[in-house]
C-alpha cells in the first residue's frame, strides 16, 4: 500500500459513505495480481478502505470486514473489496499470533467462503493443494492442521518413498516479506537443532510460488 501525498485523514473508525470517496485518492496496486477490471471510482474507493481499515487494524482493533462493504455496490465489487480486506485482516492476526485460519473467516463469514478459500488455501501454480496435489518433490496425503504461520500437511516425498510433515505459507502471505522471512528463519532454527527429542528438517525450499520445509512426520 502507499501514499502518494499528505491530505487530512477521513474518520478511520467509520466504515465507507456509499455516496464514494473524494476525488484525487491514489489507485491502490494489488501485488502479483492483473489489474481488476471494475470502474476506476470502485478502485479508489477500494484503495481508500483498504487505508482507512488497515489504519483500524493498526491501532489494534478488530473491524468486520462485511461492515466495510458499501450496500449499494455490485457484488463483484464487493467480492473484490472483501478479498482484499481479508488479506489485511490475516496478515495482522498472523502477525499477532491470532486465528487466521480459513475456518475462522468461513464461521464469521458464510457467504464469503469461497473468497475465504482462495485467499487462504495454500496454492501453487497449478491450483489448491490438497490430498493428491503435488508440491515439488511431495505429494499431498491430507491436512494435519493450520496455525499463524503456515499450513501442516502429511505427504509423501515421492523416489525417497518417505512420510513427512510438510508445512506451507498459506497464499495471503506470499507478498508479505515479514512472514517469509519469518518462515524462512523458523526453517533455519529448526535445522541447526540436533536432538533425539527434537524432529529433524528434510528439505526446505519453494515450488510454483509456495514455500515449504519438510519435517519427519511423528505419528
């Protein structure tokens, strides 16, 4: 997100007038994704209640998200309004250490779910992962289970013919170069730690855009 000049700030505890926001706010940018085609006032409008919530978020509140989806709007737009709200939304509970798991938004947010589920499904190039998928030299057995800071999964390490525990950053935070770092860094710990008590680290490394290490799966 960014901010191309200084201008007095709109009320960041109210949600969006429908009437739109003034003239003159920047064009948000979406990382990684094409542009979006929807009316270039939607855009801006969506630009300035993505700040307006992220300013929310910053101050340690919690909003809901659907609060901030102005009524009178189509609902493509306001599918692309919650999407985008939501990528903030997980970031900053990832950040804290709070639920952001896709069954969290899915219980607050039912009609919402499968926005919920492409933005925090793991996936890779070639789409969701999930039993049967294949993530470099892995294939996918099921889920194990979702925290703040990655997906676990048993799969299979295809030619070694070996069970791991395979954990993966979920597709919100592919952008979020504090979490990969984050990722990244938990990898390295746990590889420097030798311990018959302590899982030992198989592999670590990105396929088709994903992050992932591999563990040994204890039973």
């Amino acid at each position: 997100m960014f901010r191309s000049d200084v201008r007095k700030r709109p009320d960041p505890t109210q949600p969006p007038a429908d009437a739109g926001p003034p003239e003159g706010y920047p064009r948000r940018r979406f990382p990684g994704e094409r542009l979006i085609d929807l009316d270039f006032d939607i855009l801006q409008a969506i630009d300035d209640t993505c700040e307006r919530f992220e300013d929310l978020l910053q101050s340690g509140q919690q909003p809901s998200i659907v609060d901030w989806l102005p009524g009178d709007w189509e609902p493509e737009s306001r599918r692309v309004l919650f999407k985008h709200l939501l990528e903030l939304d997980a970031d900053y509970r990832r950040r804290s250490g709070s639920d952001c798991s896709a069954d969290h938004y899915r219980s607050r947010y039912p009609d919402y779910s499968g926005v919920i589920d492409q933005v925090l499904a793991p996936t890779s190039a070639s789409g969701p992962l999930g039993p049967g998928s294949k993530l470099g030299p892995f294939e996918i057995v099921r889920e194990l289970g979702r925290g703040g800071m990655g997906i676990v999964f048993e799969a299979r390490q295809t030619g070694l013919e070996r069970r791991v525990a395979l954990k993966v950053l979920p597709k919100a935070a592919v952008f979020d170069e504090s979490t990969i770092r984050r990722f990244e860094n938990e990898a390295k710990a746990v590889a420097s730690l030798h311990h018959s008590n302590i899982v030992p680290l198989f592999e670590a490394g990105e396929s088709d855009g994903v992050r992932y290490y591999a563990m040994q799966l204890i039973e």
